[in-house]
C-alpha cells in the first residue's frame, strides 16, 4: 500500500498522535485488518480508493491486528476488517465485514461528507418542502459536475414529476432502472412519471370517454399543475369505483406518489390510510 496523505499505516506507538489527535482537525477512518483474512483483501482496496478520491474528507487509518494486537484489545475488535470512525478523539461510527462500495460511501458520507454529500442532503430537503424547481437547480448542477451520479438522477427525476414534466422524468428513470442501488425508486416512480407525461399530449376533444376515466385524467392535470392533494382525491375516487382499474395502474400511480413525497410527508400518511380503506 502507498503512503499518501490521506491514507497511512498506523501502529501502536503512533496511533494516539496519527488517529486520536488527528481526528479534532479531519474524521479518521481505521481499517483493522490481517494479511490472511479474506474479507480485508475485498474491504481494504475501496476504501483506499474512496480516500484517494479527490474530494476525499477524511484519513484512512490502517491497522494490521497481528502487529497491534494491543489496539485490537483496546477497541474491542473482535472480527475483522473492522471499520471505525474517529471524530474529536472518540469513535462515531463503526461497521464490521466487507460492505458494498455503496454501503461504504453511505457510511463515509454520515461521518466525513464532501461538498458534494452537502448538496445532496440541501437538495433532498428542498424535495421534502416541495420546492421542486429549486431542486432541480441543485441536482442538474451536481450531474454537471459527476454526470453519472445515480443518486442526482433520481433526484432530478423527481424533481422533474414534481414539476409535471413526466416525459423528461422518464428518461432518467429508464436508466435507472438498471441500477440496482436506484431499482426499486425508478420502478415506484416510473408509473407516476408515465401518468403525468399522459397528462401532456393532446387527446381527442371528441372522443367519448366514461365518467371515471375522465376523473383519471383529470387528476392527472391537476398533479401536473401541483395540486396533489386533488388529485389524489380523484385517483382515490376512481379506486372506489374499481379497485383494480387499468389493470392496476391507479393504485400504480398512486403508490408513486407516495415515493415522490416521502414516508414522512402528511399527504402520504393520510392518503395511505384512505386507501388501505377502499381497497381493504
């Protein structure tokens, strides 16, 4: 392994000074890890590629257990690789076992967050207030500056529903749809985004259409010119009519909206208890 600045090999001697001190100016993340063990072999090179990032906000800190049995007794390690985050001189946060990069990047962005996770979180609280064209700004600029960041697509994307641009949102989660960290969002919204794009293209003034289905894509315009509550009104109108109405779509659309919102948004709250209602 290389020396850097950000990433180097601490020992027992050293460890107060390079780890416990070093942590009152940056969060240092020490990887006990063996030559033998497997599992450090597949933990050891993410972590010392995540460091060498750029943008990187934190010191890796390695510690090989058999040299520092010591620093292992210490800290309680009892499996390895064990991961532990030092901030202020104690430890913040910790994990054991070889984790996915993504759980690896989630764990360095609660404990050591770049500018980059900065505007990421402000981006999802302008989400979580509905200010969906602020959002937007945020997460364009961010795919500007890293153009193959899942998370910022599928923030854009809903964004994009937010706004009532559907179409434009569908491109984004097609795409995401083949990303397994995205999957299951991109398939929530997906039928939301398909809904709203609906919304937007002409129909036939003179086509005959049941009341029902004209209540369908009436809530549809009324979402695209945000005003969710009465749309969902209306989509809960139709699911009383027929639970299972377009093979299912409603309740589809539904459920979308209830992933754009957020577990913690009233209207999702609310709503979910209404529907359960009519369809149980």
């Amino acid at each position: 392994m290389a020396q850097t600045s950000n990433i180097i090999e601490v020992q027992e001697a050293t460890f107060e000074q390079d780890v416990v001190q070093k942590s009152y100016e940056k969060p240092v993340v020490v990887d006990f890890w063996a030559a033998w063990c497997g599992p450090c072999r597949m933990l050891g090179p993410v972590l010392e590629r995540l460091a060498a990032e750029p943008n990187s906000n934190f010191v890796l800190a390695k510690v090989d257990v058999d040299a520092n049995p010591g620093l292992s007794m210490r800290y309680g390690v009892q499996g390895i690789p064990a991961v532990k985050a030092f901030h202020n001189g104690q430890v913040v946060d910790e994990f054991v076992g070889a984790q996915p990069e993504p759980m690896v990047r989630q764990f360095l962005a609660r404990i050591a967050p770049s500018e980059a996770d900065r505007t990421a979180a402000t981006a999802e609280e302008l989400l979580a207030d509905r200010r969906w064209s602020d959002a937007e700004l945020l997460f364009r600029d961010m795919l500007e500056q890293a153009p193959a960041n899942s998370t910022a697509k599928l923030g854009l994307a809903r964004a994009l529903i937010g706004l009532g641009e559907g179409c434009k949102a569908q491109f984004y989660l097609e795409e995401l749809k083949s990303i397994p960290e995205t999957l299951v969002s991109a398939e929530r919204l997906f039928p939301l985004a398909a809904y709203i794009c609906s919304a937007a293209e002409k129909s036939d003034e003179n086509a005959e259409v049941t009341v029902v289905e004209a209540q369908y894509r009436q809530s549809a315009r009324l979402f695209s010119q945000g005003k969710i509550a009465p749309a969902m009104d209306g989509l809960l109108d139709v699911l009383r009519y027929n639970k299972n109405y377009r093979d299912g779509q409603t309740k589809a659309v539904m459920l979308g909206i209830y992933e754009l919102l957020g577990d913690d948004d009233p209207l999702t709250n609310a709503y979910r208890r209404e529907m359960a209602s009519v369809l149980f």
